[in-house]
C-alpha cells in the first residue's frame, strides 16, 4: 500500500508545471504552489523523496503493477507463517 501511495504523490507532483528556473515574479503568490518542490516541501516531503516519488510515477502501470506483485509474497486468506 506504501508502494501505491508513493506512486499517487508523484503523479499529483506532475500535474504541477516544473519550475523553469530564474527569478520568480513578483506576482506569483497564490493559493496554488508555484513549483514542485514547494509543493513537495508544503506536503512535508523531502527534494529527494519528491523526486522518487515522481520516478515511480513515470513506470508504466503494468510494470509498476508486476514489480509490486514480484516484491510482496502472495498470500491466501488464513494462510499462517511457518516459523
């Protein structure tokens, strides 16, 4: 579930315009954050988290979909460990 969390941050990340560098302009206070890393920053996000998070965003479905299904081990409802 982290996994898909992780994903759904950086898939809101980059409906944010990055930022293109320079100076900012004087009028760009507003109620929506003016880049992606304040954005990240404002969600209590580190750069290097937000950056992930945008990477993991960008894998196709069907790949983020197997890596998830090859990490996490199958389990059948009532299954016990066997330790």
């Amino acid at each position: 579930m982290q996994a898909r969390a992780i994903r759904r941050c950086g898939e809101l990340a980059k409906e944010i315009e990055p930022s293109k560098g320079g100076r900012p302009g004087k009028t760009g206070a507003g109620a929506h954050p003016s880049s992606r890393k304040s954005a990240g920053t404002e969600a209590g996000m580190s750069t290097h988290q937000l950056k992930q998070a945008i990477r993991v965003a960008n894998l196709p479905k069907e790949d983020f979909e197997r890596v998830l299904n090859h990490l996490r081990p199958c389990r059948r409802p009532g299954a016990r460990d066997a330790a």
